[in-house]
C-alpha cells in the first residue's frame, strides 16, 4: 500500500509503475530524502526516483527502460556504506532499492556453494545458513546486519572472517548480472546452462572479476553464488597485549601468515582500546597495543593447539596474555560491534588496506596529527584498527569521532590529512566512492584506468550505470 | 584537497522548536540501519528481526527510523517544507520503541519515538493537521472519550451495577475496553468478581490522554489528568489496574513525566494476576491441552518493560503450553495499531497486524494472547484481513473460564536453583561496584532468578526471570556446584571468570549482553569483569 504518494513527476515514473506496481515506486521528495545519504557524513546528489524491484526480470525491463531512454541507474543495498559508493553523482537517477530481491536460491551441498539474491543481508545469510549447518567463509562487513552481499562484493567490502577466507570478493564464485542492454550474464561455470555453479574460473577468462567492486558501473548484480563450508562449532580465543605496536605488527604478520584465525584484530594504541573496551587496559599499564584473535575449527583439539601455538608465537614479541573476554565479546557480537561507538560521536573514516608490516608508519603519522589538532582536548576520540587478511595485509581502520557539529570543521581537516598521510604510506583503499575517489583517481596509473574505462564503454556503452563514478570528480 | 560536508549552511527552522531539541541526538545517528534491516539471530543472540513493522510493510526507507531521521534533518535544514505529505508521513509512525531497542548507537538508542511526537506537536503547532485528529481532540474535550460517545454511557456494559464510592482498587477501564472492546471490560470484572478483588471504577472516568500525546495534541490533557486524579483520589485508590496497555503506559510514564505526582500504586492486569498466582491466591487450570502464543503490547513490553509478568501467569495455567513467535519480548514486532496509526491509515494498521498474525500462526498454536485492547482490536482486525482463523484473546479473557481459586499449580523447583538464589544473597560483595539498578538474569537449564542490586553491596535474589535484565547468565549446572563452595567473593570471581574463559564440557559460563557495551559499563559492570578476571 501507499501513504506517502509519488510526485509523478519523474519522466520515467509511468513506465516504472507498469514494470513494477505504484507500491514499488516513488519520487516523492519526502521518499527521496530517505535515500540520499549512507552511513557517513558525504553528500552527493538526491536520486530522481525509487524503484524496489522484486525479481531479475523487473531488473531487466527497468535497465532497459533506462536504456532507451539514457536515464543513469544508480543500483542500492543495505546504504550502510561508509564512502559514499551509493550516492548518485548526477541528477534525475533511477535508484534501486534491491532490498526486496533477498531470497536465498539454492543451497548446493554437493558442491558447497549457495546462490541469493544479491538484496539478502549478510546477517540472515548467516542465519539460513546455520539452520543447515553450514558456514560462509566471509561472513560479511561489520555493517553485515544491514549490508547486502550485492552491495558489498560490488564494492569489495571487508570484515568478518577475513583473516582466514580474504575480503568479501573472495568467496564469489558466480554472479548474474543483468547488463546495460537488459540481458543477463552468468559468470564462473554459469557460462554452461547445463553446469552447477561450482567454480569461478572455468574455460574462459574471469569475467566474475570484471564485476567485483565495480561500484555498480558495469551492471546490476541480482544473484551472488559464494563458497559455503561445514558449520564448526568449536571456538578458542586469545587476548594479547604488547608494549610497542611494532612488537604487535609482527605478531600480527608472523599469525596471519599462519592462517590460524578466523579473525586476528589489532588495536593500535591504548587510546584505541579504551574507546572501543573502556576499562580493559587499567590493569595492564605496559601494554600499547592489542590484539584479538579467533579460531574456529570442527575439532576442538584442533581448535585448542591453534591457540596454544599462537600463545607461543606471542611470547617470542614480548606478549602479555590478557585472556579472552575481548576476543569473545568481538566475535558474540558480530554486526552489532561498531554501533555503540556512535555514543562517541559521528565518525570520519579512512578504510584502506596496506601490507601489515607499514601499520606502525602510518599510526607514526596519524599519532602525529592527532596531536597537531589536539584531538582528546577537543573531545575528538579515535580508533585504529587493523583486521589482518589473506596472507599478509591488513585494513587500515582509523576513524575519528565527532562528538558534536560544531567540532566538524576542524575535524574534517584533521580527517582530510590523514587521508593524505594514508595515501603516501603506500594504502590502497579497498573501496572508493566518494570518500576515496578523487585522491585514488590522481593516484592511479593511466593504462590501467584507460583499460578500465574500454571495458566501461564496451559494456555500458549509454553510460546508464552510476555515471561519473571513477572519473574522480567530487 | 579537501572535501566537503554538506552542500548547504545548517540553518534551524525556528517553527520547529520541539524537533529542534532533538538535533544533537539525531547527530548520533550514524544511518547503520539497524532500525530497519537489522538481522541479528544468529550474531548476538538477540532476536531482532526487520523491527520496523511498518517499514516492512511500506517498504520505502522512509518509513524506518533511518529514512525518518534523515528526513527530520532535512526539516530542520530547511532542504524540504512542511507539508501535507509530511503530516501523512509523520503519522505512519506508530511510535512504537523497536528500533530505540534495537539501536545501539547511545545508549538507550536513538529515541525516535519521541522525536516524532516532537515533530507532531511542531506540526499541530504550525496547523499542519489531519481534520480527522481534530474531530478526537474534540471528542475528548467534549465527551471525555475519543469516540465521540457520550460519556454517561461509560459504565452501561456493566448493566445497573451499583459502584462502591470508595475502594482499595481501582479498576481504570479506559476508552477503548468501555466502548469498542467491551469484552475486556466485562470479562475483567467478572474475573475480578471471582476472585474476590475489593474494588471500584471511577464514576466520571475521563480519556488517560494517550491519543493525545501521541497526535501531538497536548493541551486538554492536563485536563483530564486532573479530573481522574481528583476521582482516583477521592475514592481512597491504593492500587490503580488497567488491562489498557496504553493507559498503563500513560499513568506510569507520561503524567509523571508531565509532572504530576500520586502516591497509588498502577499496576497492569498483568502484573496484577501475576502477583496474586504468586501469592497462591489464584490458579488457573485448561479443561484441555492448549499451545498459545503472547503478543507483547509495544505500550506494556517496550515502553513500561512488562515482559515476564503476563508470561508467568499465562504459563501458570495447568495445560497450557506458551509458545514465543519469532520476534518477541523487547524484539516484538507492533501490531501496527498505536501512534495513531489505526486511526490515521487504517488499512495500514490492518497490513502490519496481518503480518503480526501470520508470525503467530507460524507458531502453530491454538490461540494468541494480547494485553491491550488496542492491539486485541488491531490484531482481530488483522486476522480478519488475511482470512485467518487464528483466534486472538485478551488475557482477562482468556483467563476468565480458567479460574481455580485458591489451587497453586505445582511446578518442578530446582534444588540446584534455590542453593544458588541463598549463596548469591549471602554474597551481596560479588555484586559490588554495580549500580543501584543493575539486574542480573540467572540461567540454570532453563530455570530463572534474578538479582537487582538496590544500594551498595545490596541487592535483592528474586526467584523469576528479571523483566528487562542488563546481562543474562547461563550456567552449567556443575559450574554452580563449583561456584557456591567459595567462601570468599574473590574466590568465586576467580572462578566464574575460569568458567567462561576456559569452559569445559561440564563446567561452562555463557553470556548474553542485553545492553551495549556503553551502558554496561554505566552500570558498573566494568568492576565486576574486573573481579571476575575478565578484563
């Protein structure tokens, strides 16, 4: 039903209405207004209209509605994002709400894979999946109660679980696209109509990745087909704290070359630990930094001699265990860790990746600016902290907490020289958007955007999808 | 290089005044979405799921606490003018806590719900009404109902009745049991009847002014406060019971809040048969086997924090078997009646009641159980809607053919359970450095008590499952056979800390947070982790 009703007035409204239903679609300003912002603080422009598809052949008809037309389509998730990605760049945008497109296909058991709808919430993915007993490898951003697989793989998100299984894109192994002409592609061994979607890389080249943080420019993602692995049930966690950050980066390197933990968290400075566990430190005066780390195995032996080895590990750099209750609570509370840290304000951002072993560089800098700009005098509180991936590089997450309006325009340009001093410590932003876009454009080697934007043109060839993303401008 | 904030100079709309106080809140808001999308099963043991019933069913996010804030900035910021589409919008809301209960941005969570009636007060104020509120507004003005009824025939439902002047308890009807759901009203008291309850009602009861404060219409309700309070006083009132979840809510949280004082003790029926199965005085026994399901009224769970009370006395009755939907307790999705919204977009109510019932059919019971006429009404009106069978009971109701006075259902005691309940209480020191208010839920396979820490180093051991504890502990069995052999309170910290950091198959410790971590530490919790060697 409706109650707030459409304005009429986008030029596309008719149409949309006869693709969809008048419930699914609304241009009225007060709607709009609802969709113009994600969760940080940057603005772009307000979408034309909102549509909420239901199905991939709505998606279809709605591409080629835009198509014909020449109208920008600009695809949306759970919009709790924190660069910017899902913010139209021009005006008039057909918006989509995929949020509705949540279903959960099939769950193949033969080749442990599970195919969704790319609308689906991490968090109910989880859920679905446990009610089977089997587990994702990526498990989602921290954001995963709200963040949508489509979205996050579209803008190669990172979070839970990546210490073992890497950033969200890892675990893809298919996608159905509908592209700019409103036919769909299925990548991996969605090439075969007759295969299961077993494999990404199968016979041809991979198109999957073509697709994968694309911030929505190369097409609307509608299915996602990611790993699945059996359900283990047993859990073993370590507290450890050390007198230097560079005692704790190379635990955190020599750890994560291991592949022990499900996820290994380092906490850069006190000050970090005190905003995100007030109290934990005040017995442990000596240690600066701190590191959590998780294992999840099917054995419990197995579980436990992981942990005993890491135990080992963290005495050679100096380690103080400091037990577990940390390491538990991070991983209890599992989506809902970053919320209560609101409390201390309105966050500014810097998610990057960088190799864990320049971590203590870039804090050198940061711990720099943080004293320029007085920021604990100001109220001005902060957070670094470093998710080891993969093998050997980490997430650069150092936010700043804005506690009150006033303090923002002092705070925005402490925050601008971090996002310079990242940069030139050789960070590579895993996501762009508006947050990273312009700094990562300049940066960026030229053959290797030109390449890019071939692929774009050949693709898109309207440009109806997310126009002017990774052109830089702000 | 620098980017910008805001395309535009915050400039505060001086005609939004209520609104406006609740800016610096809004500032904490960081869009996460929670409030609207939050699945939170699996990852925190918390049993969230899409909590914005009307959302769910609008679909749009601005119907979700999320959209709606963004859309209050955008007022305030003057980026979008009052008007009638935000009258509409503004009454979708049916105020009813779930996304504050799910949000953990501060520490009580964002309150949305104030800030709409905040903006409903800046929307009457600024004459931007729906006609259909003023016609309520007047009704009670007029006829001390919002139903347009006249008043005389208040108390007509119960027949030539003739009411003692004065009694230790009052029976507060309220609007909607005297003139839409009268069957509450009827059954209330003839259950009160059978039990013997000395008792009264009001003879010019007036309207509780919920509708009032929820439409942003404040001005007669001090008012009509006044006169029930006079009434209520003159008829010597020691305990007020309502079976009106939203009368209870209004009469303990908003006449205090609007600075009125009494000196009676309000309870909701609820509590109240609660109390009297406590005491023995009452038991309840099904001829038959029944499973029944309990919708949590939004007005008595999440804003008064009445869960367990209508629990316990449903679980009371012999051969009754509660069953809980999916969402639940302080997760509850709204029936989608209050705020004003049945009043406002009917067909809207009906929608999220429907859904409501199909989550209570998804429990495959024989019958759901509310509290509230406003819900029972909604939710009959739901079923109706979906052509569903279900049948939806209010609890006097449901309770009323079920009486057996006096016969105390037995239920099975853990032994295990009351050696715990007396080794807490006579270790009050385990508890110290917690704050007046902190409450501690204990779980021994399935078996529950509380400890409510009253003073320094005071607490109180209740023998039932706390209302809305901060913390839930559940324990193995041996891990307590363990625990109550130490002497020493720094002994069993030691330990209770061992169990949870290093369980093993028998002797385990399990949390669940049912607080953020910000709040937890206000309470004093930090101290106790502390002692316990958990941090």
């Amino acid at each position: 039903m409706t109650v707030v009703g459409s304005s009429k007035n986008h030029p596309l409204y008719s149409e949309l209405v006869s693709i969809t239903d008048e419930e699914r679609v609304n241009d009225n300003q007060v709607i709009i207004a609802a969709y113009a912002q994600d969760a940080c603080h940057l603005e772009a422009e307000k979408p034309g209209i909102i549509v909420m598809p239901n199905s991939v052949e709505e998606v279809q008809e709605i591409v080629k509605l835009c198509a014909r037309t020449k109208t920008p389509i600009v695809p949306a998730g759970g919009r709790n994002g924190i660069c910017g990605a899902v913010l139209p760049r021009v005006p008039n945008v057909v918006m989509l709400d995929m949020v509705n497109m949540d279903k959960v296909i099939k769950i193949d058991e033969d080749v442990m894979t599970v195919t969704i709808e790319a609308g689906l919430r991490w968090a109910e993915l989880i859920h679905r999946l446990d009610e089977k007993d089997y587990k994702l490898g990526f498990r989602g951003p921290y954001g995963g109660n709200v963040g949508t697989v489509g979205g996050s793989v579209s803008i190669n998100s990172i979070g839970y679980a990546a210490s073992k299984y890497g950033p969200s894109t890892e675990g893809v192994v298919s996608l159905e696209v509908v592209l700019a002409n409103g036919e769909v592609i299925r990548t991996g061994t969605g090439w075969n109509p007759d295969a299961q979607l077993f494999g990404r890389y199968s016979t041809f080249n991979d198109l999957t990745g073509i697709f994968l943080g694309d911030h929505g420019t190369l097409g609307i993602k509608t299915k996602v087909t990611l790993k699945i692995y059996p359900k283990a049930e047993f859990f073993t966690y370590g507290d450890f704290g050390f007198k230097t950050l560079t005692e704790a980066t190379d635990f955190l390197l020599e750890a994560q070359k291991y592949g022990f933990t499900e996820e290994l968290i380092l906490l850069a400075d006190r000050q970090s630990t005190e905003t995100f566990f007030p109290g934990l430190l005040n017995k442990h005066k000596e240690v600066q930094a701190f590191i959590s780390a998780i294992v999840q195995e099917t054995d419990l032996q197995l579980a436990n001699r992981k942990m005993e080895i890491l135990r080992e590990m963290s005495e050679k750099f100096g380690a103080k265990d400091i037990g577990n209750f940390a390491a538990q609570m991070h991983w209890s509370e599992m989506f809902n860790l970053v919320q209560p840290l609101y409390n201390n304000g309105f966050w500014l951002n810097t998610c990057h990746l960088r190799p864990i072993n320049r971590i203590p560089e870039v804090m050198d800098r940061m711990w720099a600016i943080f004293k320029k700009y007085k920021l604990l005098d100001n109220d001005i509180k902060w957070i670094a902290s470093c998710l080891a991936a993969d093998r050997a590089y980490a997430t650069g997450w150092i936010t700043i907490f804005v506690p009150t309006k006033d303090k923002m325009e002092m705070a925005l340009k402490a925050w601008n020289e971090m996002l310079d001093e990242i940069f030139d410590t050789g960070a590579c932003p895993y996501w762009s958007g508006l947050l990273w876009e312009e700094r990562a454009v300049k940066k960026a080697d030229k053959n290797f955007l030109d390449t890019y934007w071939k692929i774009k043109k050949a693709l898109d060839p309207e440009n109806i999808f997310a126009p002017e993303v990774f052109k830089g401008g702000n | 290089m620098h980017q910008k904030f805001s395309k535009e100079v915050t400039k505060i709309t001086t005609n939004l005044k209520n609104l406006s106080k609740y800016e610096d809140e809004m500032w904490l808001c960081a869009r996460c979405g929670d409030c609207s999308l939050a699945d939170k099963t699996v990852a925190s043991n918390r049993d969230v799921y899409l909590p914005c019933a009307i959302k769910n069913v609008l679909g749009f996010e601005a119907f979700a606490a999320r959209g709606r804030i963004m859309i209050m900035n955008d007022l305030l910021n003057e980026r979008i003018p009052l008007s009638n589409d935000i009258v509409d919008w503004a009454h979708t809301c049916t105020t009813c806590k779930s996304c504050m209960e799910t949000c953990t941005a501060t520490a009580d969570g964002i309150n949305l719900p104030d800030m709409i009636e905040a903006l409903r007060r800046d929307l009457v104020q600024n004459e931007f009404v729906m006609p259909k509120h003023q016609v309520i507004e007047d009704s009670i003005n007029e006829l001390g109902n919002p139903y347009k009824e006249p008043s005389g025939k208040r108390l007509e439902l119960f027949g030539n009745r003739v009411w003692p002047e004065t009694a230790p308890v009052i029976y507060y009807v309220g609007c909607t049991s005297s003139y839409r759901e009268q069957e509450i009203a009827r059954t209330t008291v003839e259950l009160f009847d059978k039990l013997g309850i000395d008792y009264t009602v009001l003879p010019e009861e007036q309207c509780c002014g919920s509708v009032l404060l929820r439409l942003g219409r404040t001005k007669s309700f001090e008012r009509i406060t006044k006169m029930n309070l006079e009434q209520m006083k003159a008829a010597g009132a020691q305990t007020i019971v309502t079976a009106c979840a939203g009368c209870y809510r209004t009469w303990k949280i908003d006449v205090p809040n609007e600075g009125y004082k009494y000196d009676f003790e309000l309870l909701h029926v609820t509590e109240f048969l609660d109390r009297m199965v406590g005491e023995g005085k009452v038991s309840f026994e099904s001829p038959k086997p029944l499973k029944v399901t309990y919708h949590d009224p939004c007005h008595l769970g999440r804003h008064a924090e009445v869960y367990e009370a209508p629990r316990r006395v449903i679980e009371s009755v012999e051969n009754v078997t509660l069953v809980e939907m999916e969402t639940n307790k302080r997760y509850a999705h709204c029936c989608g009646s209050g705020g004003g919204v049945k009043g406002s977009f009917g067909n809207l109510a009906n929608d999220v009641a429907g859904n409501r019932i199909r989550e209570a059919e998804e429990t495959e019971v024989d019958v759901l159980i509310t509290a509230c006429p406003f819900c029972h009404k909604g939710l009959v009106d739901g079923a109706k809607h979906i052509d569903s069978e279900l049948p939806v009971v209010d609890l006097p109701e449901f309770l009323l053919p079920f009486v057996r006075k006096g016969r105390k259902r037995i239920m099975a005691e853990n032994p295990l359970k009351k050696k715990f309940m007396t080794y807490l209480t006579a270790h009050p020191k385990i508890f110290e450095g917690l704050k007046k208010g902190a409450t501690i839920d204990y779980d021994l396979e399935g078996d529950r008590f509380h400890v409510f820490v009253t003073g320094k180093s005071q607490i109180d051991v209740n023998p039932v499952r706390a209302e809305n504890p901060d913390v839930e502990l559940i324990f193995a069995p041996k891990a307590v056979e363990k625990l109550i052999t130490f002497d020493s309170e720094d002994e069993y910290a030691a330990r209770f800390g061992l169990f949870f950091k290093e369980p093993t198959d028998d002797e385990w410790i399990k949390f669940v947070l049912r607080l953020n971590i910000v709040k937890l530490l206000m309470k004093g919790y930090r101290k106790f982790a502390q002692k316990a060697g958990l941090i």
